[in-house]
C-alpha cells in the first residue's frame, strides 16, 4: 500500500510544481525553449511520471477498489501544499470538505472480514 501512497503524493507534488511553472509564464516574453526547458514543467513530469511507475507497481499488490479510492487524498495533499507554498486561502466549509474525503477515505479502506 505504501506505493499507492506515494503515487498519490507524486501526483501533488507534480500539481505544486505545475502552479510553479504557470506562475512562472504570466507575462513571460522569452524564448518557448525556455518555456518548455523549465525547471517546474520538468520537475512535474517527472513527478507525473514517477507517479505512474508507482501506481503501476501498486497495482501489482493491492485491489484496484482499494487503492483508487486513495487517489482522493490527492485533493488534501494540494490544498495544504498551496496553503503553505502559495498562501491560498483555506475556508471552514474547505476544511470539512476535506475532513469528509479522508474520513470516505477510511471509510473504504476499512477492512471487515
């Protein structure tokens, strides 16, 4: 299960690296190499990249029903990355939003046998 976690986590990280680079292109007027060789484009598809790797070497273990549901956390992970890196606004109604991902997330997850 630790895969499925970190392909969850690459996927985050490769949105944070994305809102990096769009924040890098507002009113950029240089060369498109330089667009396309940045260093926030790269970094995110690598993570993207890595991130499929692992899913994929998830996969090979654990339940597809299990492990997809754990991609929501995806959701948690970037809205406090940008709460921390970007300083975007965070509401009440968000935070229980996000409290109700996690716990559906339990919830799922949650073996009876």
């Amino acid at each position: 299960m630790i895969w499925v976690f970190l392909s969850v986590a690459l996927n985050a990280v490769a949105q944070i690296f994305l809102k990096r680079y769009a924040l890098f292109t507002q009113g950029f007027e240089g060369s498109k190499i330089n667009l396309a060789l940045n260093s926030n484009l790269m970094l995110a598809g690598f993570c993207y990249a890595a991130s499929i790797v692992t899913w994929i070497s998830a996969l090979k273990t654990v339940r597809l029903s299990a492990a997809y549901p754990v991609q929501s956390l995806g959701y948690v992970i970037v809205a406090i990355l940008s709460f921390y890196i970007f300083r975007e606004k965070i509401s009440v109604q968000y935070v229980i939003g996000l409290l109700i991902i996690v716990l559906g997330v339990v919830i799922m997850s949650w073996r009876i046998e």
